[in-house]
C-alpha cells in the first residue's frame, strides 16, 4: 500500500479540513457516536490548530487523520470540555500546566478500508509527536481509546492516573472508555521505546521524505510532507 501523510496550518486549506471532519464523522458514526466534542468544528479558522491528513497518491480519499490543537485562554482542549463533564480535577490539572505551550492531540481516526495497517494507531501519534518540538509545544495530552493505549505509551506517553478511575473515563458514550494521557518531556521523550524515538527523530530531522514502513499488517509506503507554515 501506498499513501501520503502531511501536515498543515488548519487555515491553509479548508476544503481537506471539511473532507477530514465528514470522515472523521462517518467512522464515528459507525461505532454508534453522533457528537464528540473533539468533533467541534471551532477550530477550522484557528490558526493554532494544525491538521495530520493520511491520503491516496492522488488526495482523492482520506485514510486518516488527527489534529494538534494547542490550548489558548480563549479555547480550551476538547479533552477538558469532555472530562469536565465526568470529572471536575481537570480543570486544576491544566492550570498547572498552562504556563508552558501545551495542545492536545485530538479527533484521530483511519478508515476501515486501511485497517490494520497502523495508520491510526502508529504513524499519526508519530508523527504528532514529531511535530511538537518544531511548533513549540512543551507538554502534549490526549484520550486514547484501548486499542492504541499501548502504542501510545510506546511513543512516549504516561497515563494521568490522578483523573477519572486511574486515568480511565466512559468516553465518548457509556461502554467505550478512553484513557487521559501526556507527554511532558517532548524534546528527550524519555518514556519512548527505543525502536519509536528512532523513527520520531528521523522525521523531525527530515520532514520531506519517502520511506517505507513497517505496520501490524504489513509494509506501507509514505510519502511525508510535515514542513507547517508558522
């Protein structure tokens, strides 16, 4: 399999951003949810909002995607609209961190006809994490659900076990849980497996490349474009 990934200011191009939000919703829906507040669409004219789009050779279909939104006074993390809900502490949680540059990873998800292949649980958290030091960012947050747990933690995240029961919430409806989780350390990422930090500094030190990569059904070729206009 063949794809391209690539990174970009959410307000440098609308039109992927609508096609990635009408996608992102289709796979929603088809686990049942109609609303998710990562799935607000607030953020399509923020210019501290960059999105991670997985596509054909051609762009005409999205695999997956996902979105760095950095937190701002004026607009808060989806995260914490979604665990405020469930568990107030958040909101103590994030005023602690919000003296440094801190964002969210958010509204991840890849199409059932790339199942498999990793895109939504490998190589969009690599390179969302790849891309925090070139923006800025100082501590990176995200809720992640039980099947890509794992290879969160493989890239550098912890659990916040101080939120919700041990860090687990009911998220985005009753039966499916998400997990909180940060990355506090992006520049050394001392939590990272060895195998995954290797692939992260490879695409911060080269953010144009081809390479072919191996996922858990198999080998794909990327094609990555991570070079953001700031």
């Amino acid at each position: 399999m063949v794809a391209k990934i690539r990174a970009f200011k959410s307000t440098e191009d609308t039109e992927a951003c609508l096609r990635y939000i009408d996608e992102h919703r289709k796979v929603l829906e088809a686990y049942g949810v109609k609303q998710v507040t990562s799935a607000n669409h607030d953020w399509l004219n923020d210019e501290n909002t960059f999105v991670i789009l997985v596509e054909s050779e051609d762009g005409e279909k999205i695999y997956g995607g996902t979105r760095l939104q950095v937190r701002q006074e004026t607009r808060k993390m989806p995260m914490e609209l979604a665990i405020a809900k469930k568990d107030e502490r958040i909101a103590s949680y994030v005023d602690e961190l919000k003296h440094e540059k801190i964002a969210e990873l958010c509204g991840a998800f890849n199409s059932k006809e790339v199942a498999g292949y990793g895109i939504g649980s490998v190589f969009l958290g690599r390179v969302g994490i790849a891309l925090t030091t070139g923006l800025g960012i100082k501590k990176l947050l995200a809720l992640c659900s039980p099947p890509t747990l794992r290879q969160c933690l493989r890239i550098g995240f912890e659990v916040i076990r101080t939120l919700g029961n041990n860090g687990a919430f009911y998220y985005p409806k009753e039966g499916l849980i998400a997990t909180a989780i940060i990355v506090s350390d992006l520049e050394q990422l001392p939590l990272a497996h060895e195998e995954e930090l290797k692939h992260i500094k490879r695409l911060r030190n080269s953010p144009v490349q081809f390479a072919v990569e191996q996922g858990p059904k198999g080998e794909i070729a990327l094609h990555y474009d991570l070079n953001i206009k700031i």
